[in-house]
C-alpha cells in the first residue's frame, strides 16, 4: 500500500494545535518592489509548543498521528508545485502551475529536531497574491495578512480594520474538519484564551518613505525603507482594546 503523503496544506492542523497554551511566533518579511510586485516571506516557530505539546494536545488533534511525523518536511526549500507533484495532486491549470513554482516551503531543524517551518515566494504581481489565497485557503491567512497588499509601486496603503480578528474567524481556522463537533468546538474556545501568539512583519521597500499617513499603535517605522507592525493575537481578538492611535488608515510612500 502506498504510504500517505503529508499534505502541505494540512499543516494548519499541527499548527493550530501547537498554538494552544504556548507562546508561538510568526515573523514575515513583506517586500515591495518598485514595479508594482510584492514578496513575502515567513518564518513560524513552534519550539516552545513542540516541547510540551505531546501531554496536552487534545485528542481530537491527534486523529492523524502522520502528521507530527516530521522527517516527512522537506529541510530543503521546495516548491509548492513539487510538492503537490510528490503527492499525485498536479493541477492541469497554467496560470495555476506558474504560480505554485514561485511559492516555496521547508520544515526548520535544529540539530535535526523539528522547531517550525518557513514559507517565502518570488515577486508576484497583486493579482498573483489574490491568488495565492486561494490556492492555500485558510492558511495563507497566518502568513500573509491581506491588510499588507495594497501595493501600487508606490503608496502601500494599510486598512487597519483587517489587522484585527474575530474570534469567530480564528475558530473557522482551527477547525479540523468541516464540521466541528461541540467538544472540538469548547476546545477550541478554551485554547482561544490562553493562547500567546506573536505577529511580527517587516514592510521593507526598494525605494525610501517619503511620507507615512496616520498613525496606529501597531505600526512603527524603523529605518528610512523598513515599517515594521507588531501585533499580539489575543490584542487582535480583543474589540474593546485601549489604542493611544488608531488611525483606520496609514498610507506609506515611497519615493
């Protein structure tokens, strides 16, 4: 019989799990060319949830034990083309094809023990971004924030609205299946309070900031081409939290 392959796309899976009660991180580097294309990069660690995980998961998390089998993560980067190749899932669509050669995946090791993993693609245009959602799903969601790509060569422009998140669209992203059942669903509202996941991205341009337009507590710049948006998960749930500046828009730019 055929062993089943991991699949890249259920990832979410180890990842929502290894979230709850631990701090995690997901640092992205966001990159905007001065021809319009954006990049991005992101790396996720998962060490800290990692050495603790195995007594605490819930069962409902552990349906598929293949997925925590992580010799299975290429340590090498690939593309999401080959990897859907390796698993007989090869989409027929060109413009498809093109952009899943440009988006590439690895798992992270140190010393050969499994600490996370890391996503990054090629410059694609705004329509190949919109794309990339749709081809990841849910996932592309903890990767790369829609708020950051609003990119027109010139002027990113940043809806501060979409920095925020329900708990009800965190919970659709912990969903193991389609359909949850009640105690999957307490579960998931009882990780929801305790979980510390940090949001770190680094808005790096080709072309200096002339300007920045408006002010929000989450966004700070760093140096004459970097802005940097620093968000914690439980502020990102949290409506009624106190902003000193909450602009609902910031217009960065360039030169």
């Amino acid at each position: 019989m055929k062993k089943k392959k991991l699949h890249f796309l259920n990832l979410i899976a180890v990842f929502s799990a290894l979230f709850s009660m631990y701090a995690c991180s997901v640092s992205t580097i966001n990159h905007y060319y001065a021809d319009k294309k954006m990049s991005f990069a992101t790396d996720i660690d998962m060490s800290q949830g990692l050495e603790m995980m195995d007594g605490f998961m819930p069962d409902s998390l552990k349906q598929n034990s293949d997925f925590m089998n992580t010799d299975k993560y290429p340590k090498e980067w690939k593309s999401l083309y080959d990897l859907k190749k390796e698993e007989g899932k090869v989409t027929t669509n060109p413009d498809s094809i093109r952009l899943l050669k440009k988006i590439f995946f690895k798992g992270n090791f140190n010393q050969d023990k499994f600490s996370g993993f890391s996503v990054k693609t090629e410059a694609l245009t705004k329509d190949e971004i919109a794309s990339t959602g749709k081809l990841m799903g849910k996932d592309a969601a903890m990767m790369n924030n829609s708020a950051f790509d609003d990119w027109n060569g010139k002027t990113l422009t940043i809806s501060t609205k979409k920095l925020q998140i329900s708990q009800q669209e965190i919970q659709d992203i912990f969903k193991t299946g389609e359909q949850n059942s009640g105690e999957d669903k307490e579960q998931i509202e009882s990780m929801l309070g305790m979980m510390q996941i940090d949001f770190k991205n680094k808005l790096i341009f080709d072309n200096k900031i002339k300007s920045v337009k408006g002010q929000h507590d989450w966004i700070k710049k760093i140096d004459d081409k970097t802005m940097e948006v620093s968000i914690n998960l439980q502020e990102m749930m949290d409506k009624n939290h106190q902003f000193k500046n909450k602009d609902e828009m910031i217009l960065i730019e360039t030169e």
